[in-house]
C-alpha cells in the first residue's frame, strides 16, 4: 500500500485531534486528562523540534556560506534578503490597515460585550504578563536591537533559543572566516559540519514520524483550552477581518510565486504544506524551522547558500502575518474603545508594527506582546492597556496559529524570490527519511 503523503497524515491528526478536544470539553475531567495525557506528546515533539534548531543553523549556515566561495554574493544575498523582507512586511501591514479602516469590526461590538470581555480579561495573569513583558522591552534605546545581536560569549548564545540572532551572527563570522583562511585550511572543518548537517537534517525526518500524533495532541489541547464560546462569537467580526488580510497574503504570495518566481502556486503550496500545517498546530515559527528549512531545500529546490540564511534570519525577524494583526488589532481596539486615530497615528502603526514584528520572539502569543508597543506610540491612554488587550484575548490563540502559517509563509516565498534572483534555485532533490533504515534497523 502506497503511504499517505505526510501533509495528509499531519492534517487527518489535526482534524482528529480538533474533534477529540470537543468530545473532551463534554465530558468531566476532560480537559484535565487531555492536559495529562494529551499533551504531552505535543510538549516532547515541539521541545524536540526546538532541541535541533540551533545545530540545524550552525551546520547549515557554515555549509551555505562556505559553499559560496566568494563573500560578495554573500552580500549580495544579505541585502536582497532584507529589502525583500521589509517590503513583504510592509505590503501586509498595509493591507491589515486597510481592511479594517473600510470593515470596521470595532464600531459594531457593543458596550455590554466591552464590559464582560473586560472583566473576564484585564486582569487575567495572560493579558497583565504581555503588559510587563512590553514594558522590559520598550525601555531600551533604538540601536539596542544591534547591540543584542551581537553575543559575548558564544557559548551562552548556543545555550539559548532565544538568542536565535546571536547564534546566526558567530556563524556567519565563522564562516566568512573559514572563506578567508582558504580551502585547504579550511577543508577538516567543512568536512566536519557538511557531515553535521546531514545528520542534523535526517534527525528532522526522524522527529517528524511522530508528527502526526502530535498534531493531534496539541490541537485536542487548544480546543479544551479555549475560552467561552460566546465571547468567541462576539470577535468573530475582527477575527474574520484578521482572517481575511491573512488570506489575502497568501494570495499575494502566490502571485509572486506564479509571476516572479515562475513556479506553479500550487504545486508551492503542496511542497511547503507540512511546515504550514507544523506552523498552524505549535504557533511558532522557530519550532517549525528545521521543517521549512527541510521542505524549501529538499522539496522546492532552494539552494542552500541562500536558505540556510534566509530561513533563520527570516523566523526572527520576518513575521508578515504578525504584523498584519497588529495593524488589525490596534486599529480594532481605537474603533471599539472610541480612541480616535488620524492618519499619521496610522502611518505611525506601519512604521511600529514593522519594527515590532522584527522585535517579536518567534514563539505562541509574541505577537501580543509587541502589540502594546504598537498601542502605545499612537499615544493610547496606558490605562486603558489591559482593556484593549482584553478586547482580543479570547481570540489570540486561534490567530497567533493563523498569523504563524503566514510568517512561515513568507519567509519560504521570499527564500525563493532571493534564489531567484540570485539563480540559485534549483530542482527538488527530495531525501526520502528511511534513506538507510533498514540498514540500520
Ligand atoms: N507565534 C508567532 C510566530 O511564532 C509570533 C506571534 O505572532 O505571536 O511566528
């Protein structure tokens, strides 16, 4: 029997575990023996996922570079990427603003909904934690953002996912190093990580066979864990308009992919669907790099001088879907809470939710955190902070999933614009995960 292609089997999980997570919500003690069985499998795939991410970009990366033989097209590279990346994020932020400046979805929630969403919400441990968590990150200078990037000591920044920039900035420095000292001198080590980076990629195809059960897990957990479903009815209206801007990207991005890139949409689609779907079920676009990083080499054809850079720099700091719901999201709150805004307090919200999305963290409910900064430098009262967040946390989880599948999105577009441009995309040269199994087995 012919297997079932992974993104079906990932989808059949999700599917299951979405109904098992309502038959759960029905029954007493449900939700708890979903947290305490369920789980878990969803925890140990996604710390799994998380555990290969760092190895995946230093053998990556020291392997793209180091294959380039030349650092001017590594520059090259770099420069395409970011103005790549600015753009894409800007073209969302304007369509969220425009969406929700013609629908409105703030001017209709009425003032009996503002108040049980506030009671419910503004002082839940949530909303308060993306408050203190906006302030820490507010009260640095603007230049900060480089200074983090650089780590002073190596080791402390391979110790932590979330230095993700500071492990991308050794590596690169390493392997321009190894450029400069020549072939020759250099051979044992590319040896060493070319090597590497096979077996780190393999680990991936191995993570992913419980993939399917994991899915499952971690979608019967949202389901138990998701709020009143009357509340969640009354944010359908800014919900959809979320929705519908997301939808839009992806539209976009198979625009380009027809026009500029010159692939079929659909078949981009079908290659790229397991990350997506990974993006959809864990809300981080981090867990889900070594995935896209797979899929957009092995399965679209990227070369890997340009993936291995454009990928990991891309799930830090290109989160097109993030930014399009802060845009959403700041214009939604102003709207409900009659907090009025003139069009450069909107020039202001582009201009900050494309900082914030650079800023956010690439893990579940970052994209909250950076929405207070957004809030705020359109001079929203800071008193009214856990009000308006308030407003949107019912629906943030289901969003933040949407949001992730478009930042994943875009990166894996924008890794085929650069290879593009630069001829470096090439044909898929699928490695099938049980290459030597049986050998081994
Ligand atoms: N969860 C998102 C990501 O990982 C970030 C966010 O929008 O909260 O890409």
């Amino acid at each position: 029997m012919r297997k079932l292609e992974l993104h079906w089997q990932i989808l059949i999980g999700m599917v299951l575990g979405i109904v098992f997570g309502f038959i759960m919500t029905g029954v007493s003690g449900g939700d708890e023996f979903v947290g305490d069985w369920i789980n878990p499998i969803g925890t140990i795939f996604v710390k799994m996922l998380k555990l290969i991410a760092i190895p995946l970009i230093l053998a990556s990366l020291i392997k793209g570079i180091s294959d380039l033989k030349d650092i001017s097209k590594f520059r090259n590279i770099g420069l395409r990427t970011m103005v790549t990346y600015i753009a894409t994020t800007v073209v969302a932020i304007t369509i969220g603003l425009m969406l929700v400046n013609v629908l409105q979805p703030g001017e209709g929630i009425s003032e009996e909904t503002i108040t049980t969403l506030t009671e419910t919400y503004a002082q839940d441990s949530g909303v308060q934690s993306k408050i203190q968590e906006a302030g820490r990150q507010k009260s640095s200078g603007p230049l900060q953002f480089l200074v983090d990037m650089v780590p002073d000591n190596a080791f402390n920044a391979f110790s932590n996912n979330g230095l993700m920039l500071q492990v991308i900035f050794f590596t690169i420095l390493f392997a321009i190093a190894m450029l400069l000292i020549g072939e020759e001198r250099a051979k044992p080590l590319k040896r060493f990580f070319d090597s590497l980076n096979y077996v780190v990629l393999k680990m991936v195809d191995l993570i992913m066979l419980i993939a399917p059960y994991a899915v499952f897990a971690l979608l019967a957990n949202v389901v138990v864990n998701s709020g009143d479903p009357d509340l969640l009815l009354a944010l359908l209206k800014y919900a959809g308009v979320v929705v519908l801007g997301l939808s839009l990207m992806v539209v976009f991005y198979l625009i380009i992919v027809g026009t500029y890139v010159k692939k079929n949409p659909f078949w981009f689609l079908k290659q790229i669907s397991p990350a997506q779907l990974l993006a959809f079920s864990t809300s981080s676009s981090a867990a889900t790099l070594p995935v896209t990083m797979e899929r957009v080499e092995e399965h679209i054809g990227v070369d890997k001088e340009v993936s291995s850079f454009v990928l990991p720099v891309g799930a830090t700091i290109n989160m097109d879907g993030t930014s399009l719901y802060q845009g959403v999201a700041a214009v939604f709150i102003s709207q409900a809470l009659g907090f009025d805004l003139s069009f450069s307090d909107q020039l202001t919200i582009v201009l900050t939710a494309l900082l914030a999305s650079i800023g956010s963290a690439a893990v579940p409910g970052a994209g909250m955190v950076m929405l207070v900064i957004v809030l705020e430098s359109i001079g929203f009262p800071a008193d009214k902070l856990a009000i308006g967040l308030a407003l949107i946390f019912a629906v943030d989880r289901p969003l933040d999933m949407c949001r992730t599948v478009i930042n994943v999105t875009g990166d894996a577009t924008v890794s085929m614009m650069v290879a593009k441009s630069v001829g470096k995309l090439g044909k898929p040269r699928v490695e099938d995960w049980d290459d030597h199994y049986d050998e081994v087995k």
